[in-house]
C-alpha cells in the first residue's frame, strides 16, 4: 500500500506548507479532498482493472 503512504506524506507536506506561509490550516481543504478523491478512484481503478 505505497499509494496511502505516499498520500498522507503529500498531505503532511501541504499541511505544513500551509503554515509557513501563516495561512490558517484547512483553508484549502477542498483541494486536499480533490486529491485525494481522484488518487483513491485511480487506486480501485487499478484494483478493479489490473
């Protein structure tokens, strides 16, 4: 399960980048779900294809 791993390192490093910048966390969260939504769809793609 590399995928998931992979997933939650981008999400601690968006998280992360976010407060350096001093922006209030979750602000963008909508975007962090819009990745997540299609690398979760890919992964049972992938499963279901492969």
């Amino acid at each position: 399960m590399p995928v998931i791993i992979y997933l939650f390192l981008i999400t601690g490093l968006f998280l992360l980048w976010q407060y350096s910048k001093g922006e209030r966390i979750g602000g963008n969260l909508g975007y962090l779900a819009g990745i997540w939504g299609v690398v979760i769809v890919f992964y049972v793609a992938m499963i279901l294809f492969f």
